[in-house]
C-alpha cells in the first residue's frame, strides 16, 4: 500500500456525506451475470483489498446476482461508519418492482444481505418509466419513509435515460443521480445534460463505467469484445479502441487516463469502477492517484478534441 497515495475525498452533494472519489462498483463481484465470473472468495478478496486501499464507497444492486451477500460478507466486522453502502431498489425481479410493496421488501432484503441496519443510500433502479416509482404509494414514497424512520440516508436514481435522471434532479426528492457510460473519454453526453443542473440543485453526481464497460483498459481488445457480447457499444468501442492506442503511443495507462479523465470535473462525486479482484482495485486506485501530467491533458483536447 505503501506506494500508492491515499484516494482524495468529495463531498456527494447535499447528502453532505465524504467519500472517496473512487467507489466500488459492485456489478462485477458476482457469479458471472456482468463480465467474467468470480469465486464469492475472489469478490471478498477485492471488498477487503479496497478498503485496504481506503476506499470508503461501495455501490451494488439486488439486479447483480450474488453481489449485495458478498459485500456484506466482506464488510462484516469493519466499522460501519467507515463505509458509504450504496444499494438500489426496482430490479432484481422479474419483472422489475416499482410498487411500494416491493419496494420495502427490496430494501428488508439488502439489508439483510448487507448485514447492516442502514444503508446509505438507495437508487431506483434502471426504470423503464419513471411515473410507477413516482406514484402516490410507489417506490420513492416508501424510500422517503424509510429515510425519515432513518433506515436509509438518502435516495437516489441510477439510470441510463438523462430525461429521467433530469426529472429526478428537478423533483426535490432525489439526493442522488447515478448515470453511466455517458462521461468517460469517449462520450461526454452527461456532462452536457445534467451536470449543471445536478450541482445547482445540490444533487450528488455518480459516474458508472468510467472503463466503458471494460473498452478502456489494457484487458486485450478480443476478450473484452467477446466478454460484451450483450452490449450495443459499436461506435463508442471503435473509439474506445482509438483512445487506447492514442495513450500507449504516448506512453500513459489507459486506465489512470481513463479514471483521472472522470474526475477532473470537479462536479461528479464518486466515480465507480467496476473491479472484481484485489488485483484490479489496486490497478484501479494506483491509476486515480497517479501522476498525469498536464502537457497530456493538454494533447489529449488537441489531438483528440477530448478536454
Ligand atoms: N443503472 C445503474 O445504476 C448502473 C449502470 C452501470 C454501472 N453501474 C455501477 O457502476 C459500476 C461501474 O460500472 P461498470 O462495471 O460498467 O464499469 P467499468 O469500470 O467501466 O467497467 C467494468 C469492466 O472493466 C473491467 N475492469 C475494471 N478494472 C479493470 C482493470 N484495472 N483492468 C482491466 N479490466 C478492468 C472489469 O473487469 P471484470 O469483469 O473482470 O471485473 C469489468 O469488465 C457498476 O459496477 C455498478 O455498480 C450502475
């Protein structure tokens, strides 16, 4: 550890909460339903590898199979005001459950899987309408009960549509927005629609993906192609695949580019990365604490219209 600087700290909007600026993001620390598979040894391992590391945030989901139990699992006996637990809510099911019955049930579960008696923060989760979780006695009426008895800390939407993550901002009842995949060094749509108006409102910024669901690291291109099949990202992974060359020829890790590029922007408040061994989050947290000079910065906006 001893070599790798301490992750800085951000404040998560008006949450008011300090975490580090690199999360855990918890969709891979499952048995195989995102990218490779890993043993529940293997995710355990990479929990406890990252709070070595100091990382304070950890965000999962009921949707990522085996992930909120192994997170509890490696979390049980570390102080619990140290760590910023982040779940969500409406996936998980099939179908999805917006309902406030489902609701407090999703929540009952992951606290039971989280071996905890608050969470920190829960999202609705990936929605494909927002008007269910919006109802009078549906998702987010519940979620503000549970905040108001204390269960919870905050509420959140994490969701790809920017239409709905621009409502939630707008609403008054959302603390936090979760978007993905659309800030990183090869789309910058989010910042567009919604950074100005998530800081005005003092609503917290979340960045999934910032590794393009693994496009952007040094994994070899064949396998991370073959390990997404699923995902629609044709344009972007061209791109993607531009971006890495552009930075080995230069000489700068891609993932240190990659991660940094995130958090340049002073408004987002954690960025997750979506790691799955001890091995990775260390890759991961070296990569934010590096030294990335400003010449490259300085190239990237001029030689690829990035900044
Ligand atoms: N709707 C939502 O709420 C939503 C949507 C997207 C993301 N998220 C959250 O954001 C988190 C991060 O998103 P993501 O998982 O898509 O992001 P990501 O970090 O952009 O990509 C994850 C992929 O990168 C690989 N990877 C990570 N670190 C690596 C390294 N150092 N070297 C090589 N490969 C590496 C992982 O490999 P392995 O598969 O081998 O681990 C995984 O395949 C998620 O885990 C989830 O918590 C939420």
């Amino acid at each position: 550890v001893s070599d790798i600087f301490p992750l800085p700290l951000r404040r998560l909007g008006r949450t008011e909460r300090l975490v580090t600026a690199l999360g855990l993001g918890g969709a891979a620390l499952n048995t195989g339903s995102y990218g490779r598979t890993y043993t529940e040894a293997e995710s355990i391992a990479c929990v406890r590898r990252a709070l070595e590391l100091g990382v304070t945030y950890f965000d999962t989901s009921p949707l990522y199979g085996d992930s909120e139990r192994r997170i509890g699992l490696a979390l049980d006996g570390w102080p619990r005001d140290r760590v910023f637990l982040a779940t969500k809510t409406g996936t998980g099911t099939r179908p999805k459950d917006y309902s406030g019955e489902g609701t407090r049930r999703s929540v009952e579960e992951s606290l039971r899987r989280l071996r905890t008696e608050r969470l920190d923060l829960v999202q609705i989760h990936d929605p494909d309408d927002l008007s269910p979780a919006l109802a009078p006695g549906g998702a987010l009426d519940v979620l503000q009960r549970f905040k108001e008895e204390g269960v919870i800390g905050a509420i959140g939407l994490g969701v790809r549509s920017h239409e709905f993550l621009r409502t939630a901002i707008h609403h008054g009842a959302f603390d936090t927005i979760l978007t993905y995949a659309d800030f990183n060094l090869v789309r910058q749509t989010a910042r567009e629609t919604l950074f100005a108006d998530a800081r005005a409102h003092g609503v917290g910024i979340i960045l999934g993906s910032p590794l393009l669901f693994g496009y952007l690291t040094n994994r070899p291109w064949e396998q991370v192609v073959a390990e997404h099949k699923d995902i629609e990202v044709s344009e972007d992974a061209r791109r993607a695949r531009e971006m890495r060359e552009w930075a080995e020829a230069r000489g700068v890790d891609i993932v240190a580019l990659a991660l940094q590029y995130c958090l340049r922007d002073q408004r987002v408040g954690v960025v997750l990365v979506g790691a799955g061994t001890p091995e990775e989050i260390e890759e991961n947290v070296r990569a934010v604490t590096s030294d990335v000079p400003e010449t490259v910065w300085a190239a990237l906006k001029k030689e690829m219209g990035v900044e």
